[in-house]
C-alpha cells in the first residue's frame, strides 16, 4: 500500500498523519517511561531465561526464526542501556 492510499483510505492528509503518529510516539515514550519507573521502585526484575521463554511461547514465531528475533530482542535492549548510560 503506497501513502498516498493510505492518507486516502483513512481520510487524512500528511500533516494529520505526522500529528497523529507523533501523538502516539509520545503516548510509547510516556508509557515506557512509567513501566520502568515502576519496576525500578518495585524492584523486579526478570530474568534473561525468562524473556527467551516469553518470546518461545507467546510470540508465535516458528521455532527456527526464536534466536534470530532472540537476537533482534537483545540488540535493542543493549542499544537503548547505551543510549540512557552513555547520554
């Protein structure tokens, strides 16, 4: 699907879209902010194995393509920790 049927489709043009998509990068950002404020307060913390399990589990990825999303999962996490330390 190309933007211009996209902005067709859902009756927007580019300047209500950018809008939009902002308004729901700032409800993420916000979101996530407030989830890790509460697991630092509360102290929880979960364990490597258990996000491999979650991502086994729940994603419904097939089996053989686990390591390389496994993998995808990592990168950002160790992208986002440098990002916060190293800023």
């Amino acid at each position: 699907m190309t933007i211009d049927l996209y902005l067709r489709l859902t009756g927007q043009d580019g300047t209500a879209l950018t809008e939009n998509l902002l308004a729901e990068a700032r409800r993420s950002v916000a979101r996530e902010l407030v989830l890790e404020a509460a697991a630092d307060q509360l102290v929880i913390e979960i364990s490597d194995a258990e996000i491999e399990e979650f991502l086994r589990t729940q994603t419904g990825t097939p089996e053989e393509d686990v390591a390389g999303l496994i993998s995808a999962v990592w990168n950002r996490a160790a992208r986002r920790n440098c990002v916060r330390t190293c800023a």
